[in-house]
C-alpha cells in the first residue's frame, strides 16, 4: 500500500500533512483511553509488539509492485485483535516510520500519505467490530465470517485509500494501475483471515497471556 514516489507531487501534497494529522490526533485519543484502562506499561508494551510486528510486516513477508503501490500482507486487523485498537495504531505508524528512517528513506516524504491509508481503515475495522461482534464475545473465539468482515474492512480501505491518492495525483489516468492494485489486494484479504483465526487459535492455547499486559484484554474476555 506504499503510495509510490512522484504519484503526489507538489502542493497537492499538502493535504497528506492534514490527513495524518487528524488520524494522529485520534490515535492520541485512542492512547489516552488505553492508558486509562491498562497503565503505561501495558500499552507501551503492546505497542512496541506492534511497532515490530509491523516492521516485520514490511520487510519479511513478499511483497509485491502492482499498479500504482505495493501489495502488503499488512495484518492490519491480526493487530487489532492482538493488541487493541491504540497500540495497532501506535505500532502501525511507528513501524512504517522506522522502516522510512532505516531501509526506505524515499518514502519519507509520502509517509503521510502512507500512514493515513494505514490508520483510517484500522479506526473503520475497529467501528466494524464493536457492531459484529457481541460484548460477551472473546476475540479467541471468533467466527470466519467475523474475521473475513474485519479483514475485508480493513484492506478494503487500504485499496480504497490508495485509489484515492492516485486518482487525486494523476487524475483519470490512473485508472489502470489503480484496477491492478486493487485487484491483486483480493488475495490478501482472502489470506488475511485465515491468519487471524490461526493467530487467535494459538493464543487460545497459550491461556498465559490472559490477564497479561502484552495483549487487549478483550483477547479472552
């Protein structure tokens, strides 16, 4: 989903600074909320495993140049369900930027551009979730359908977000590669989902995690 260099140029640029800065200050609201309820210490740790999950996410899994970005295997919705919206949000942001800072610097100046097509479809899944699935429901007991939802939701917004810089950079254009982007993002969220429900059986299993700080405690409650 990285917004390739030169599909945004000049002053148009702009509006990526105001798009990551309203997606940051909801993530801050976010944070707030989760030092509230878990301290300082859990949502710190709960972020930094999210930050390197997100690096790994980048720089380990393939990864492939379609149309006009890049297809991830991002996890977006894996982190929601680990960790709790903020620290997926915090580590999503914090990742692509250390990934800019060490490996990519490049892609520096299209980070808020990058980091917004990140954030936002985090916030909408985690609207999704509070719908679909019911208060008394533990994540580790999700359904398919529910994860397949929460995936689609997610990476739906990743393409939808991608498509709206190209076209908003390059116009009609762009038609193109914005179809062979979003058309090659069909197997993520295919894949997507079953990770979840791997990743969610696993930590069925490992019943020491609950009542930890390193992941939500919606994760068994």
């Amino acid at each position: 989903m990285h917004i390739e260099e030169g599909v945004v140029t000049g002053a148009k640029i702009l509006l990526s600074y105001a798009t990551a800065a309203t997606a940051g200050v909801y993530t801050l609201k976010l944070a707030y909320g989760a030092l509230r309820d878990r301290g300082t210490a859990s949502l710190a740790a709960r972020a930094v495993l999210a930050t390197a999950a997100t690096f790994v996410f980048f720089q380990v899994l393939p990864t492939w140049s379609v149309g006009v970005s890049e297809v991830h295997l991002i996890l977006g919705s894996t982190l929601f369900l680990l960790f709790g919206a903020a620290p997926a949000a915090l580590g999503l942001a914090l990742g692509l930027l250390a990934q800019g800072l060490l490996v990519a610097p490049f892609d520096l100046p299209q980070y808020g551009m990058n980091v917004t097509t990140l954030l936002v479809p985090l916030f909408a899944l985690r609207a999704l979730a509070g719908r679909i699935i019911a208060p008394g429901t533990a994540y580790v007991d999700l359904r398919y359908g529910q994860a397949l939802a929460l995936s689609a939701a997610y990476q739906g917004g990743i393409v939808a977000w991608v498509a709206f810089w190209a076209f908003y950079g390059q116009g009609a254009e762009a038609w193109g590669g914005v179809a062979a982007f979003g058309a090659a993002y069909m197997l993520v969220i295919a894949l997507e989902p079953l990770v979840d429900l791997a990743v969610l059986a696993g930590a069925k299993a490992a019943r020491g995690l609950r009542g930890s700080g390193l992941v939500t405690q919606r994760l068994y409650a």
